[in-house]
C-alpha cells in the first residue's frame, strides 16, 4: 500500500513547495512529490495542513537523553533512546563512545554495534562514532582521564572488530605522535576521521587535514583556542575547504555570536548540527556517572563538580529552533544543517538527508513554533504529538 503526506509546506531543503504532498511506498522510500495531487485510491493517508515537512534530523554526535546512556552493555539501552529521539525529530543517529577505560569503550562499541540498523518505532542507528582515545590528555574535556591512551594502530583494530565493521566516525588529536598512522588506517576503511580534543596549532591541525581528517568534533570545545597568533584547529579546518565543523547551538558551548561567525565563514553546506547530548537531555533534572565523577544538570548546562561542561541538555529540535532563533540561518538552511550535510559525511547523500524520490521516508513535521508534531522513519509514523506509540 503506497501512502501519502498532505497539505505540508514541504522544504526538500533544495526548495520550498508552499502547499504539497509526498507519497512513498512500502518499502520506506519517496516515491513522488507534488502540488495538487490527489493520492492513489487505498492510500494511507496523513493530513499534515498548517507543518512543515522536513528531511528528519541525523544526529552525528550524541552521548544520550531522556535518561538514557548510549555509552551501555545493554543494547535495549540504545534502543529506548532511539524510540526517544523521535519525538525530537530525530530520525537517525550516531551513538558516540567514551567510557572509563579502553576495556570498558571495547564493551560499549561491542553493545551500540549489535544496535546498528533499523529500530522497530524508532530511530535508525547508523553505527558507532569513538570519541577519542587518541586524543590529547590537556584537552580531554570530560572524557574520563584513564579512558585516554597513546596512538596505537592495533588498539585501534581492535575498536573497529569491536564495531563488527560498524565504526563510522573516529576523534583523533593530530598533535599526538604516531596518530597519522591511524588517521591513514582509518580513512582507508572508510571511517570519517575527525579532528577533535586537541591542543593542534594551526600547522599541525592542517596537516591532520592533509593525513585524511575530513571533519572537526564540537568546533572550539575540547581543542587548542583561537587566538590571533595562534589561530588554533578551528581556522585551520576553515581553510580547508573539505572541511566539516560539528556545532552545538545550546547557548551553552557556543556563544549565539560564534555559531553565527562559524556558519558565515564556513557557509552551511560545511556545518553539521550535533547535540553532543548526555542522558540528561531534554529532562528538568537529572545526573549521570562519568568516570568516577558525576555531572549533573544545572539549568541549561550539564556540569563536572569543577564547572566543566560534559555534554549539552539540548534536543536536536531545540539546537535547530536556535538556529533559526539566533539569525544564525533561515529554517531552510538549519534543516540543511542538521539533515543534509550529516547524511553527506557519513556518505549517505544519495538516500539520506532531502525529500527527493528514491529517498528514504525520514521525515519530520514542525509547526510554527518549530516543535516536532509528527516523525516518520523509513516511511512509517513512529512520532505524532499526544498520541502513544507502543
């Protein structure tokens, strides 16, 4: 049975059809789009008068939310944050890995892989992103002090049989010694590299760029600041033309003024919207264990007991709403920030990311508040606001 979505204004986010209908077929994909077009007898039908229809959001970069830790030996864990998500416009994820140890990150890659796929009324989980271990000890952040370790190329063959062939992304500090070595392994098996948790100068964060790093994690969070002598990863990476910056628009990590600055030199076809979300997320109040320290969520921010932030609160529905918000960029290129380019990193642009035929029916409904009134995930509703989905 083929089935439609009726009435939306419809960014694919190339254009804007102010009134239209999207039709897709069993299968989960898009199968036509257009104004004044009456759907197929039989066909199921969703009115969606007064939304806007978007491409659902891929978050590239997210720890957890709603209470929920994707850092977990339990892979229905992961499976809950995915039915969660939903309601947040989230229609595919990344599961990004720290833990205490490297024994313990090789146990939670193991986990989040055997989640990787489709979730039955969820999002899809698109593999397993490593945050670190190869990363700098003076820009570590939050991340657990003994789950730092030296560049090793074998240690990290062991992350990727871990993935079960599922790793997709992987931070690395380009001023550690050795850690081109696994920059070079990793690009060779088709893992996106990042750079990230880096005391790199502006030289060695651009020959990290050169060595096949193709993305930098959370843009001026856990790295080397900018400064007007020693601009630091983050100019290096807006030289670089092939270049990706992650972005967390909370208000928290990032001032509204330098989100904007970021997405005026890079241009939105380079940024990506992440939440860099921890279990927390979207709650009024809640902790969780990282390490042997515990973060708690104060007001808009999840904080160490030494003030360092570790992790945001925000959905990816309120990172897009404070985008547009901010002036930062219109919804059209917010929405191409958080569903176009990251579908392009993890080279999915060719099914992921646009409303276009052939593409899969990951959609998302706002209204005029920019909250999520409906989530479709491989064609089929898995989110409708004040309804209960099983």
């Amino acid at each position: 049975m083929s089935s439609a979505i009726c009435g939306a204004r419809i960014l694919t986010p190339d254009e804007r059809i102010e009134t239209g209908t999207v039709f897709f077929d069993q299968s989960g994909r898009i199968t036509e789009i257009g104004t004044g077009v009456e759907p197929p007898p039989g066909a199921e039908v969703t009115e969606a008068r007064g939304l806007t229809l978007a491409p659902g959001f891929i978050d590239l970069h997210v720890h957890g939310g709603g209470g929920l830790s994707l850092a977990t030996r339990d892979p229905e864990e992961l499976r809950s944050y995915a039915r969660w998500a939903v309601a947040h416009g989230v229609t595919s994820f990344l599961p990004t890995i720290c833990a205490d140890d490297v024994h313990e990150g090789l146990e939670f890659t193991r986990t989040a892989a055997t989640a990787t796929g489709p979730v039955e009324g969820g999002a899809s989980v698109l593999g397993v992103n490593l945050e670190g271990p190869f990363v700098s000890p003076q820009r570590r952040g939050a991340l657990p002090v003994a789950w730092v370790a030296p560049p090793d190329v074998g240690l990290f063959q062991r992350f990727v049989e871990a993935s079960d062939g599922d790793l997709k992304m992987v931070t690395l500090a380009p001023d550690l010694p050795d850690v081109t070595d696994i920059a070079r392994a990793a690009v060779a098996t088709g893992i996106v590299v990042a750079v990230g948790h880096s005391d790199a100068t502006y030289e060695e964060a651009l020959r990290g760029f050169q060595a096949g790093a193709s993305h930098v994690t959370h843009a001026f969070n856990g790295m080397r600041p900018f400064h007007h002598r020693d601009p630091g990863p983050v100019l290096a990476a807006l030289d670089s033309p092939q270049v990706t910056l992650e972005v967390i628009a909370d208000g928290a990590h990032l001032h509204p003024a330098t989100v904007r600055a970021i997405v005026r030199a890079a241009g939105t076809e380079r940024v990506v919207l992440i939440t860099d979300a921890v279990p927390p997320a979207g709650q009024a109040e809640g902790s969780f264990r990282l390490g042997d320290k515990e973060a708690t969520l104060a007001g808009d921010r999840v904080l160490l007991p030494d003030g360092t932030i570790a992790g945001s609160a925000t959905t990816m529905a309120g990172i897009v709403r404070n985008v547009v918000d901010w002036g930062v960029a219109s919804l059209p290129e917010a929405i191409r920030m958080a569903s176009t380019v990251p579908a392009r990193v993890l080279g999915l642009s060719d099914r992921k990311g646009r409303i276009a035929p052939g593409f899969d029916a990951d959609l998302v409904a706002l209204d005029s508040a920019l909250d999520i009134a409906m989530t479709w995930v491989a064609g089929r509703l898995v989110y409708a606001r004040g309804e209960r989905f099983n």
